[in-house]
C-alpha cells in the first residue's frame, strides 16, 4: 500500500475521534433537571450545642466538604438555629452567582441549568416571589432570613433547600460539613487538584511514625490452598496445591511460590529476595530505592515490551512520583488458583482473566494517558469473594520536576527461573537492559538506554534516545529512536493532552528494518479517552482506540471501542474490538469480537452477565453467553454459580461452589457439569498461617494472600495503670474498631482485644487510630491518638494499643473589674502537662464555661495565656496545678477568677519608649554607666497609647519632686522628660 493512503485513512481516523471528542464534551452539558425546590422548611430541632450562644450573635465557621477545608463561613445565631451570609455562602461554595448590582443576585449553581436570581429590594418590601431558583419562583418566609449591617443572612436549612447541599454543623468545633446530593463542580476540582497532588495533605499520615526496618529473621506468612477434583471424563482423582510464602531473612525480604499436582509434585517454583527504600540510600553511592534479586522481570527499553519474570537482579532509584518509565505500566499482584480478575481504567473495563493458575495475575504494559490513570483491579473469587485493588498513576507536571537522575537497570539469564523448575521456554542466553533519566528546568527530560543480548543464537545490542517534555501542564510531548548492530532503525514519537477534560493520545513510529524477510513498518495510534456525568448519580467513561499499520504492502487496522455506564452498585460494559487487514492483492478480511457485560450488587447478591458475539457479513453472531451469581448464605458460608452457553457448539457448561469461611480457614466444594465432559466435583481448603507469639492468633483467613501485602494485629486494652504498656491481667476490650486510615482498612477486636488489619499495600504509611465511638465507655481515650506505620508486604506486625478511662474538666472564668464580675467570653484556657506541653487548648462560651474533655490521669496545669493576660489588661493569673485518676469521671468548680488592672495617673521621669525589652535594657544599662554611683532604680510600664515600654526613673505625686529628679539627668546631658501617665503597677 503506498504512503499516500495510509496518510488519508489515519487523518479519516483521527477527523473521527475528534468527532467523537465533541460529541462526547457536548453530552457532558446535559444534566438532569432534578433540583431541590425552595420548600417549606419544618422548624428544626433546636441543637443542644446552641443553648451557650445567644441569638444574634455572630459565629465564624470552618466549611469542610470531603476533608477539604474551603474557607471560613459567618453566621448569625437565630430562635431556629444559624443563619449565613449569603455572599459569603456563596463565595465559599463556588458558585457563579454575581451582583449585578447592589441589590440584584444572578447566575446558577451546580450546572447551568440551575439559574438563580435573587433581588434585595423585593425581600425588604417582602414582596411575593422574591427567589427565583430554575425560572420558578418562592417568596423566604418572614423568619427565615435576618439583615444584619445591610447584610442578608438566610437560615441554613431554606439554603439547603434552594441549593440541594446539607449542614451537618458541629456547633462547638464551629465546623460545618457539607452533604451535597449531587456532586459539586468544586468537589470535581479539588479532586482533580487533590489527585495532581498525590494526594498530598489529607492523605498524608499525621501520627509520629513508628519505624519498622528489616528483620533478621521475621515471622513466617504463607498462604496455602490444596484441591482435589473427580472428573467423570478421565474417570480418576486428580489432586493440587499451591503455596504463597513472605519473610524477612538477613535484613532482606523473601517472597516465593511454588505448585504442583499428582502428575508433578513440582510445577513451578518462583523465589525474590528484595529490599526496598522510600528515601533510598541502598548499596551507598548508588542511592538505590529498591533491589531485586532472583526472578525478577528485566528493565522494559522505551516504547518496548515488557518480558516476562526470569533469573536474574534489577536495580532502581525511582520511586512513583519520579518514575523512568512515563509511556506504560505493568500491573501485578499475587493471587491463588482460581480467582479471576478484571482492570478497569476510570470507570472502563479494559483487560480480565479467567480461573489464574500461575499464582498471579499480570496486566502488562498498559498505556497510559495524560492526566489521571485510576485504575481499579477486581478480584472474583471462587466462592463469591470480592476483592477491590486501586492504583494511581498520573501524567502531569510533577513526572518532570526536580532535577536528579534516575536510573533503573536489570542482568537477566533468559528463560531460567533462580530455582530452575518450571516451562519458561526454549531460547537460552542473558540480557542486560539499563535506562537513565535526567530531567531539566522542571518541564524537560533526556533518556537513554541499552540493551544487549549475548549467548543467544544471535547476538544483539540496542541503544534507546529520548527527550521528554510536557508543555505548560497541558501536553505531554516524547520523541525515541532506537537503532541496534543489525542497522534497525526506529523512531517513535508521542503527544498526549486533554480536550474538554477528554484525554486524547497520538502515537506514530516509524521502523527501518535491514533484514531481508521484513519490510518497513508504519505505525499510527490514536486514542481518546474520559467521561462525564450523566445527572442523578449516573457516570458514562469511553476510550476509543485506533491502531493503523503498515508493512510489506499490508495494511492492519484495529479498532477498540470501550463504553462504561455506572449508577450506584450498577454498572453496564460493552467492548468492541474491529481487526481489519488488507494485502497486498487488495483483498480484506474483517473480524469483530464484542463483549457486553451488566455487573451489579442487589441485597447482597452479586450478579454478572457477560455476551460474546462477532459480525461476520454484517451478520450479528452470538459466540457465548454467562451467568455468575455470588450471594452469602449465611455470614459464614459463601456461594457461587456460574453457567456458560457456547452458541456455535451449542455446549452447556455450570459450576457451582460453596465456601465455608471463619477466621482461621476456608474450606470449599464444586460441583460442575457440562455437556460434553460430564461431572466434575472436587473440594478445597486455604488458610493463611503468620508465625506470631501465642498471645496472637497465628492461623486465619483473608480475603486475598498477606504474602504481598502488610498485616497487622492491634491488641487493644485498658491502660490500669497508665505505663503505656499491656501487663498481665490488664482488661482487654472487644469490639473496638482499629483504623488504618490511608489504606481504608479496618478491623474490630475479638474476644482477646486482637483486631487484624491485613491487605495493606506495599510500601504504603498509614496512621492506626481507634475508632473511639467504638469503645465501651464514652469516658474512655486512646493513651496516643494514633501512630504511622510503613507496611511492607509480608510485614507481620503487632502493636498493643493502650487505653484509658478519661476525666472532664470544666469550670467557669471571670472578668472582674472594680469589684463587678462579669463572664469572660471568648477566653483561650490552656491545659498543660508536668513538662509544660500544651495538651488541649478550648476558648470559652459567651458566658465564661470552658470545658476539657478526654483528660486521661495525670498532673495538669491550667493557664491563661500571656497573650490574654496583656489584651485584658489584667493582673497576672496564677496557674492551677490539677490531678486526674482513673476515678475522677468530673472535675468541675475549676473556676477562674481575672482581676483586671486599675490605674492611677501620677507624674514620672520617663527616658523614652522602646518597641522591646531588649532595646529598653540596652537604653536602661547606658544610663546605668553614665550616670555610675548616682544612677537611681529604673522601672518600665507597658504604654496604653503606643506599642512598646516606657523606661520611668521617678515618679511622685506632686510635678515639682519630678523636676527636680530629672536635673540630674539633664545636667549630664541626657535625655529625661516629665509627663503624666497611667501606672497600674511598677516591674523592676
């Protein structure tokens, strides 16, 4: 085919993605007309937290809306509860709603088809209909809204009812948490500003960390299931195992595999040993953040592919948010026989894998695109389990910032495993394969590579080049070539960007190849990819991808259309995949392969559907047709049915199995039957066994293996007598739910106060905390509010986590002036420990109460702060020095008492202000030395005037004693003056 037409046909392609771009952007317009009406709002329920506040009285408020803080919101309490700003209301939330004048607010909220139009002059005259929310018009109710200062504050509920977004408002940590029933375009953004982030800030842990290194010997975590099957067919038994193993030996972390069955007790054998660095600083100068040695899967050259696992070791610096490899990832991940997996990628399903039986399940070289690549692997199990794994990986800014080298490297033997067991394949040889990146200027990075093979029945070696940049955060730009000893040539380039917030992807290569049985090979790929909100919840992703190209006059043309529509626990998937090759006689062959897919959860049942089918003539074709049903019977007994039609050999196949799962093993049974092999019945048992002291369960189930993930065991108990340490006899506690708060996992005590948290990702630091809402007694408090842990996979930990009865401390403060005591509002109270560390910090209420909760036993100071003692103007606060023991649940009559000054207006010597003590003693100390024996006491006050110290020598009632006191200064020349000022009382 000549170059000419392979041109028309990819900018046909690429006139039809961007079709397809704008088709797509133009749907994302439409939402559903749903909105909230203005109703009638039912008086609220007066919260117990408002009884401190008076009405009217203002409030500042933090808004949170999914752990992001969005600024702060003012209020004004009201006989219904608080009412806010509407400005501020609606400059924090982010709506384009303007005043386009004094009076008049217009614009919409949510999407564009929620208008909104208030006018100000219309509520004051209370007229009808002064609200105007999508064209229909409401009147607010007399009541409902307050004018304070010219400004329109409107009760929380009827702001809830004209925007769709609830208040759950925490009145003493003046904090109010936003509920949205539809998402808000400022939560879209900051999830997207969140997730440019890595999710920096909220996900970070917080807890001081408690470090785990390597072991010299760790506790032993396997996971094993063993499995024996009749199948009427062959008419005999046949039996199988399969071990997942994990350990630390010699500082250096262990992980293998092994299986086999009655035809070879051993089939295939893996082992790693491995040591991983989030900071680096493995094997000194090199700076290594990891080390791999055994099998390991080799470096992957630019634009090459990825091998498989053999013997051999690899070597990096880079870490995920420095990564050298920004074209494509490989995803992988242990899993026991049987299981079966699907990737997803924003919302589209783009690979699976039915019933795996090498012990893990691969996703290999997935291409990214520009922006956010979230993936999400799905786990199915064979008794109806359920397994959900998510990575992140971004193309943005970030992959180019800093300006170090990274480097990674791997020496393979090819086709060997370190142990030597298993079917690899027939070509022998070694391979060494290494990349460097540095990047430049934060926006540009040069690459390059090497790889070679000798040994092999012909020796080869390949040199990679790259430049990478990405242009104002906005396109993703790299050019490669790679030519080798044999005089290949090939270069690729990449451009990657988003379009209306759809991804869009174009990849061209272009290869010279010197051997006579090829030709030249011309390559185009075109992808788009996104999604958008349909309204009411319902999600719609795409991905679309068109693969041309062209060798020895022969054209191919793939074609893949992926389609995803999700709403709640329901989501629809229909891939389809057109493969078209035309020779060099001009004939073309055609074939289409469709998959649809219907996934949902209904009370507990999880259901998928999945068709097959091909076109052939234009003719639809339906290949198969499968049902997979899982529902727990009980809380211990699983069940799961799949059945298969095969249309073409007309062959029907069903399994259904049933699983018995407890805390320690899972045992399982099939019964299977198809139409041309008969029965097939077999049984199977896993369990998981962690080498642990006898204090904690060492055998018990998980939902996937523990060898690749973290696991940890909390012991939780009451604290007796409060050392931070479990002794004998201390009182466990049960159902205590332990957090660990970036990974989402959880787990609740059992009856030896033991809660196990296991599936806990690689490398991943995460804070453990107790869910106090959880703890039997609602004085009790965790001794340490959490700590952070970095998991490792196969890291077996314990941590006993001490609790303690807790104490309230309350009292009231006063302001007295002149004898007159009034209530000291808004007063910061400080509580100190014996070291003098602030432990809780409460401000009090408008009428003077402060409160301390969750004070665990032990010696306290309260305080007030220097800070208030000078803004009150008031004399200095002796500190209270308090205890708390196990048996005091309420302290309260801490009641504090702040004299505030009185001044007396009398003459004085003054030698000038100074904005600070230390230029004042430097002032006082020149006096000192000029003046010698007859220099009299210096004294300072605070000025009530100015901002700084007056330095005084002398001071008397009568003006005359004052004058006279200050000759002696001016006699020397110095400077001294007379004036009238307010001493409350005089510091030397």
């Amino acid at each position: 085919m000549k170059v000419r037409t392979f041109k028309q046909v990819f900018i046909t392609i690429m006139l039809l993605l961007s079709a397809i771009a704008l088709a797509n952007s133009a749907l994302g317009a439409f939402q559903d007309d749903d909105v909230s009406p203005l109703l009638a709002v039912a008086k609220p329920k007066q919260d117990q937290q408002l009884f401190r506040y008076e009405e009217g009285e203002e409030l500042i408020f933090t808004v949170v809306i999914d752990k992001y803080i969005l600024g702060e919101l003012v209020g004004v309490t009201t006989k219904d509860g608080v009412a806010f700003d509407l400005e501020n209301y609606i400059d924090v939330l982010d709506f384009p709603i303007a005043k386009v004048n004094e009076r008049v607010y217009e614009g919409w909220f949510i999407n564009e088809d929620n208008t909104f139009r208030l006018d100000l002059n219309d509520i004051i005259e209370r007229s009808l209909n002064n609200v105007t929310v999508k064209d229909n018009a409401y009147s607010l109710e007399q009541g409902k809204y307050v004018f304070v200062d010219d400004i329109l504050y409107i009760n929380h509920e009827i702001l809830t009812s004209i925007f769709g977004v609830k208040h759950k408002i925490n009145y003493s940590a003046l904090e109010i948490f936003l509920i949205s029933t539809e998402p808000l375009p400022l939560e879209a953004r900051l999830k997207r500003e969140k997730q440019n982030l890595r999710r920096a800030g909220f996900n970070k842990p917080r807890h001081p960390e408690l470090y785990r290194g390597y072991e010299l010997l760790s506790p032993q975590v396997f996971d094993f299931l063993a499995s024996s099957n009749y199948r009427e067919s062959s008419d005999n038994f046949n039996y199988n195992y399969s071990l997942l193993g994990s350990r630390d030996i010699a500082l250096v972390h262990a992980d293998y595999y092994i299986d086999g069955s009655d035809n070879d007790l051993l089939n295939r054998a893996r082992l790693k040993l491995s040591k991983q660095s989030v900071t680096g600083g493995l094997l000194g100068f090199m700076n290594a953040t990891s080390v791999e040695v055994g099998d390991v899967r080799p470096y992957r050259q630019a634009f090459g592919q990825t091998e498989q696992e053999s013997r051999g070791i690899r070597i990096t610096n880079s870490s995920p948010s420095n990564a050298l490899d920004n074209e494509k990832l490989t995803l992988q991940g242990p899993i026991q026989a049987g299981w079966d997996a699907e990737l997803y990628r924003n919302g589209v399903l783009i690979d699976r894998q039915f019933d795996i039986s090498v012990g893990q399940y691969e996703f290999i070289d997935i291409q990214l695109i520009f922006g956010i690549n979230e993936f999400e692997i799905v786990l199915y199990g064979p008794q109806g389990q359920k397994v959900t794994e998510k990575v992140t990986k971004a193309v943005d800014q970030k992959l180019l910032s800093g300006d170090s080298l990274t480097y990674d490297i791997s020496f393979n033997q090819i086709n060997e495993s370190l142990l030597g067991i298993g079917d690899f394949g027939t070509e022998e040889g070694f391979a060494f394969s290494g990349g460097v990146r540095q990047n430049l200027m934060g926006a540009l990075s040069v690459n390059a590579g090497i790889l070679t093979q000798f040994g092999v029945e012909n020796d080869r070696n390949e040199i990679n080049l790259g430049i990478d940049t990405i242009l104002f955060n906005r396109a993703y730009l790299s050019a490669n070539t790679r030519f080798d000893d044999e005089n290949n040539r090939t270069l690729n380039v990449d451009a990657r960007t988003q379009m209306f917030n759809q991804s869009l992807s174009l990849r061209l290569s272009s290869s010279t190849n010197s051997q006579n049985n090829f030709g030249d090979l011309n390559r185009a790929i075109a992808s788009l990819a996104g999604g958008f909100s349909l309204g009411s919840g319902i999600g719609f992703s795409y991905e679309n991808v068109a693969d041309l190209s062209e060798q020895d006059d022969t054209e191919t043309l793939r074609f893949i259309n992926r389609l995803g529509l999700s709403y709640n626990k329901f989501r629809i998937f229909h891939n389809l995949e057109n493969s078209r090759v035309t020779d060099p006689l001009n004939f073309t062959t055609n074939e289409y392969l469709g998959i649809l897919s219907i996934d949902s959860s209904l009370g507990g049942i999880n259901a998928r559907l999945s068709a097959t089918y091909g076109l052939e003539n234009n003719e639809y074709q339906a290949l198969t047709y499968q049902g997979n049903l899982a529902w727990n019977i009980t809380n211990n007994i699983k069940s799961r049915l799949n059945v298969v039609h095969e249309v073409k050999s007309k062959v029907n196949r069903s399994n259904l199995q049933f699983g018995w799962v407890n805390d320690r093993f899972n045992l399982s049974s099939n019964f299977g039957y198809s139409d041309d092999l008969g029965w097939d019945v077999g049984v199977s048992a896993r369990f998981s066994f962690v080498g642990q002291n006898s204090e904690y369960d060492s055998i018990y189930n998980t939902e996937t293996a523990s060898t690749q993930r973290g696991t940890l065991a909390v012991r939780v108990f009451e604290d007796i007598n409060v050392n931070g340490r479990y002794d004998e006899g201390e009182p466990l506690i049960k159902n205590a739910m332990v957090l660990a708060s970036q990974t989402f996992s959880r787990g609740v005590t059992n009856e030896k106060g033991i809660a196990v948290l296991d599936g806990i990702p690689d490398q991943r630091a995460t804070d453990v905390v107790i869910d106090t809402d959880t703890l039997p007694d609602p004085f009790m408090v965790p001794l340490v509010p959490g700590v952070s842990i970095t998991f490792r996979k196969g890291l077996v930990d314990k941590l006993d986590y001490p609790i303690s009865r807790s104490a309230e401390i309350e009292g009231m403060v006063y302001l007295s002036k002149e004898g007159v005591m009034s209530a000291g509002k808004n007063i910061p109270v400080l509580l100190k420990n014996a070291r003098g560390r602030i432990i809780k910090a409460v401000e009090t209420e408008f009428d003077g109460y402060y409160v301390f909760d969750k004070v665990i036993p032990g010696n306290y100071v309260i305080e007030i702060p220097r800070s208030v003692i000078n803004h009150e103007d008031v004399h200095d606060f002796k500190s209270i020095r308090i205890k708390t023991t196990l048996e005091s649940a309420l302290i309260s009559g801490i009641d504090i008492t702040l004299e505030q000054k009185t001044y007396q207006t009398i003459f004085a010597a003054t030698h000038g202000i100074y904005s600070n003590l230390r230029m004042l003693e430097v002032a006082k100390r020149l006096l000192q030395f000029k003046l010698l024996k007859t220099a009299p006491t210096f004294f300072y006050v605070k000025s009530k005037t100015l901002d700084g110290y007056i330095l005084i020598s002398f001071y008397a009632d009568q003006q005359a004693e004052v004058v006279s006191q200050c000759e002696l200064f001016l006699q020397k020349k110095l400077n001294c003056t007379v004036e009238l000022i307010d001493i409350p009382y005089i510091k030397n």
